[in-house]
C-alpha cells in the first residue's frame, strides 16, 4: 500500500494538482532527454514515440526492463508525471517510452480520428509494437485517461495480456467517466480545468475539420462549454460513439476491473477534483488481479512531497517498484 501524506504546506485537493503541475520538481538529477520515433499506425496514420536517451543524443539504454507510460488528457513525454517516471526509470537502469497519443506530440495527426479515454484498440497495436521490439519485461503505466484506456485494454486482453506485458497501473484515472466528467464541469472545475483541456482540445479539433470537411459541427464545436459538450460534438461521434453518455458508459474502465486476468493497480488520491471518492471501486468490485490503493490525499496525479518547492518523485517510486516486483 502507498502510505502517502501530503506536505503541510500543500492542504487540500487542488493545491496538491495545481503545485505539482507547475512547481514541483520532478526529477533528482539532469532533466531527461528523449530521443524520437515516428511509428505508422494500422489505418496509415502515425504515433510518435518518445524513447528516454541515458544523455543527450543517445539511444534509450539498454535494459532488460522496459516501462511504458500512457500519458494524460492533453499530456505529453513533458509533463511533470512523464518527467517524473522517465526519472525513476533512469535511476532504476530501465528502458522507458512515452507513446504519444495521436495530436499530442507537437504535430497534428493526418486522419479525423483522435483519442479518447475507451481507446483500447490503440492501447493494444502500440504495446504489441512494443512487445516486437523489446525482448525483455514490459510493464505499463497510464495517468489519467492513458490509465482508463489501459485497464480497459487489460479487461478485454484478458488472459493473453500476460503475452505483451508483465503489470499495468492506472493513476488518478477516471475509471467511471460520468461521474469524472460531471465533476470537472462544475464549480470551481469548470473555472480552471476545464478552461485549461478546452483551450487546446478545440484548435486540434478545428484543424482537423480543415483537415476533413463536415467531420462535425463547427458552430456546436466553438459554442462547447464543458467537456461534455465536447464530447457530444466531437470525441464521441468521431470515434464510433453515439453521444456523451454512450461514450462515457462503454469506455468506462471501472464495470471492466473484475476482468483483468494479470497483475494490475488502480491508484486513485480520494480528494482528487477530477475523481470523486465516491465512485472509487471497491474489493468486490475487481478481480483478485486488481489491486486498490486509495491514499486520503494527493490530488490529481499530485502526489508532492518534501519542503518548498516539494518534488513529485514520490508516487512513481511507488507505483514503479509495484510494477517491478513482477519482473523478476
């Protein structure tokens, strides 16, 4: 169990968000250089992927290990979480890749698909790829939506997901994507977060309506106010679902926990703004695969420690030597 408090200086959910975003620091040493690839997707598009170079210029070093990180709403091999872990990995000797999702690497993908947080299918021919070109243990990680997305891939692997990776963990995830997606449509939410995803999310929809014309409505695109709304116009109906509810129901990781067949942690903070504690699985609602750590505190993937600035090292520590111990 991840026995985490937070610092004194740090009170309350947002705070614990917000600071470990901007301010924390996030790794010990030198900041981690990444060294690029450019993979072609099944339906002719592409990904690319950030490999973690031992220095700057240099190949990922090689390792038995390799830790992949799915990354978060908007995120990338940047943020403070992808920092952080491609710091533990370094200390640890592994390999370490962040696959970014499609739009999120700095260029605009070519086809009118996206990524969305159910995107199981997309999860699986990156960590087959992986699994082709790495001859060692894989252990995979996802923050946020990049953690829904995986545990719904390790439900519908089932017992073949042991064939491609050794342990999945899924941090702050919004494995029950109604009650997420209503939560940060609210309040203080809505003011701040909301504003923050929207901001980015809307041009990379509009480019790809230039992209491909009549892919949806333009006016209903620049009128959304929330993501749900968002959704409705554009990651639902792109992606093969019908509208808001459809997609937040089906791509919903939590109904799926009792069907992962392989080692698997669920790590969700209960003040976290974007996760409601109250919707937070329980034992007997996943299978004896699954295992539940629900610290008091930590926000959304927060988690900081130390005296000011405080540093975010803390939970890929933990949740990186919970994967580790089934590589052995």
């Amino acid at each position: 169990m991840m026995h985490y408090a937070a610092p004194w200086w740090l009170p309350g959910g947002n705070l614990q968000t917000i600071w470990s975003a901007l301010y924390a620091k996030r790794y010990a040493g030198v900041r981690p250089q990444y060294r690029r690839a450019r993979w072609s997707a099944p339906d002719g598009d592409f990904i690319d992927v950030d490999w973690l170079a031992s220095e700057p210029g240099e190949v990922a070093p090689g390792s038995n290990v390799l830790l992949v990180l799915f990354h978060g709403l908007e995120g990338t091999s940047r943020s403070q979480y992808s920092e952080a872990f491609a710091d533990y990995a370094q200390q640890k000797g592994m390999a370490f890749a962040v696959p970014h999702f499609r739009g999120c690497s700095g260029e605009i993908n070519l086809g009118p698909r996206a990524y969305h947080s159910g995107d199981y299918e997309e999860i699986d021919w990156i960590l087959q790829r992986f699994r082709r070109e790495h001859a060692g243990p894989i252990i995979a990680a996802g923050i946020s939506l990049g953690g829904n997305a995986l545990m719904r891939w390790a439900a519908e692997a089932g017992a073949t997901a042991g064939q491609t990776v050794t342990a999945v963990a899924s941090i702050c995830s919004p494995i029950d994507l109604a009650a997420g997606g209503h939560a940060i449509g609210k309040g203080f939410n809505r003011l701040v977060y909301t504003r923050m995803f929207l901001k980015t999310m809307k041009p990379k929809a509009l480019v790809k309506l230039k992209q491909h014309p009549g892919l949806f409505d333009e006016h209903a695109l620049r009128a959304a106010k929330d993501l749900y709304d968002f959704d409705n116009v554009f990651t639902a109906p792109v992606h093969g679902f019908k509208n808001t509810e459809d997609y937040w129901s089906r791509a919903s990781a939590k109904p799926h926990l009792g069907r992962i067949q392989i080692p698997a942690l669920v790590l969700n903070a209960r003040n976290d703004p974007f996760v409601p504690h109250w919707c937070l699985p329980s034992a007997h609602e996943v299978s004896k695969s699954v295992t539940l750590w629900q610290p008091v505190h930590g926000g959304h993937v927060g988690f900081p420690s130390g005296r000011v600035p405080g540093h975010v090292r803390t939970m890929p520590h933990n949740v990186g030597d919970w994967l580790t111990q089934f590589t052995h």
